[in-house]
C-alpha cells in the first residue's frame, strides 16, 4: 500500500511517499495552492492520503473527496504525538512519523464539516472578531472623556441614548486647535464605531437567527407566551436623564487623641534569647 502523508504547511507543504511493503519512502516539496496539490494527486496514484487537522486540511480534504481518494484528517492531541523523547523534529520527521503512524492504525481521524458548514462557522467567528473591536473603540471613547473629566452614561445607555451626548463634543481634526485635539481624536474613533458596526450588522443575520431559536425554545420549556413588556422601550434621547456610577461616600470616622497602644499580634510568642551549648536539667533536691 502507498501512503501519501502531508505535513501541511502554510506557505509549503511537505509530502512523504511511503510503501508498506518494502518500507521504502521519499520526499517531495509543494506549494500550499490548489494547483500545486491537484497536481501531486495526478502524478501518482496512491492509496490512502494522510493530513493533520489545520487550517487547509479542509479544501485539501474536499480535493481528496473529488478524485476519491481514501483520506484521513488526524487529531495531534493523542498521546502518540507528543514529542518529548525525540532530539530531532524536521517538517521531513513530521510526515514520515504521519505515514508510520497510518501503517500501524495509531491515528485518531476527526470529522471534516462540509464547506457550507465550514463558511458559517467561519463567518460567526469573523463576527466575534469585529465585537470585539467594536469594544476596544467603546473603551477608547471612554478613556478620552475619563481623561478629560467628562461623565457619560454607563453600560450599553452610553451608545443608545447618550450618544446624542457624545456626538456633541466630536470635531473634525482639521478644526481643532491645539487644546480641542482631543475632540478630533474622538471624531475619528466615532467614525470607525459607525463603520464597524455597521459592517458587524451585515453578518448578524447566522447570530439573530439563533437568538430566535433558543427564545423560543426557552418559551416551550417555561410554558409561557411572549412577553413584550420586558422589551426596552422607545424614550426620546432628550428625555433620558443622564446616568453615571457614583462612589458612594462615607462619612469620616472618630478621632483619637493620645499615643497609639502597641498590641501584640495574636499568634506569636516573643523570641527568647538563645545560650551557646545544650540546656542542663533540672537538679533535683
């Protein structure tokens, strides 16, 4: 049986040709294209394509599934992957360890999703992506009015209704003079806001659908109908009143007159002086 075994790679990959038979193998270098890999399967007919589980492993499998060819996409978290007895690890030692693994049956495959399947949790991964930097915007905004003394409404009341707030102290940079710079930084961070979210609004659709679902299915557990009392309601901007955290303030404590009383700490007995040589016994009278 001829294994071809792939150590994927992202800009290279390394293939090993190995035979079952006569243990014999060899070596040969590709690029990570499309091309280049649907090349190598046309140059030699092989029995079984062998790959680790990473980022190409999915449209190299699906090529493998076109010219069906018998493939395994294997988990590296086994026991049989860990490299701690071994002094020498090449790409080359990488693929030739996968096609031995493969002969002896030592190797975990994991499921390899359809590409449409692939494509979805690939776009709700890109939308985390943007919400988060849609937070690090939100953090950035808030720090400019922090740092120039400025209270905005907290939490998410600060982007709803007290934006009207915010947008007020907004500048173009080019208008600013040298104490308002501030005003065009935070003009330009607002302008990212807008256009990120706006984008992170696009593929919210993967998201929305799912917040439909486990709704209802929170409905049919608790055996209740739909309650739009708990929605939020639609308040004009200026009829919202400002909403900030304050620290709660204490009232100062008593004051003592007098020198402070020292008190040993509880748990500690005084140090004795220790004598040089051993201690003598008693002397019985």
């Amino acid at each position: 049986m001829l294994i071809l075994s792939m150590d994927l790679g992202k800009f290279k990959t390394v293939c090993c040709y190995y035979e079952t038979t006569t243990r014999e193998y060899r070596f040969v270098t590709i690029e990570t294209k499309r091309n280049h890999v649907e090349n190598l399967f046309s140059l030699e007919k092989t029995d079984l394509v062998v790959m680790e589980a990473c980022g190409p492993s999915g449209w190299i499998s699906d090529i493998c599934h076109e010219k069906k060819l018998k493939t395994i996409v294997c988990s590296t978290n086994d026991e049989a992957w860990a490299w701690k007895n071994t002094k020498r690890k090449t790409d080359r030692d990488d693929a030739l360890k996968l096609a031995k693994m493969a002969m002896m049956g030592m190797l975990t495959s994991v499921h390899v999703p359809q590409p449409q399947i692939r494509e979805q949790r690939a776009i709700i991964k890109y939308r985390k992506t943007l919400d988060q930097r849609v937070n690090r915007i939100k953090n950035g905004i808030r720090s400019l009015f922090a740092n120039h003394g400025i209270e905005i409404d907290t939490g998410k009341r600060a982007w709803c209704t007290g934006r009207v707030r915010i947008d007020s102290f907004r500048k173009p940079l080019d208008d600013c003079d040298a104490n308002e710079l501030w005003k065009g930084q935070l003009d330009l961070e607002l302008t990212q806001l807008d256009d990120v979210t706006a984008k992170m609004k696009q593929v919210e659709d993967i998201a929305l659908a799912r917040k439909l679902a486990v709704i209802a299915w929170a409905m049919m557990r608790d055996q209740t109908n739909w309650d739009s009392t708990k929605l939020l309601p639609d308040v004009p901007p200026e009829e919202v009143p400002l909403k900030v955290k304050r620290p709660e303030v204490r009232p100062a404590g008593e004051l003592h007159s007098g020198a402070p009383k020292y008190t040993q700490p509880r748990g500690r007995r005084p140090k004795q002086k220790r004598t040089g040589g051993k201690r003598r016994a008693p002397v019985k009278t």
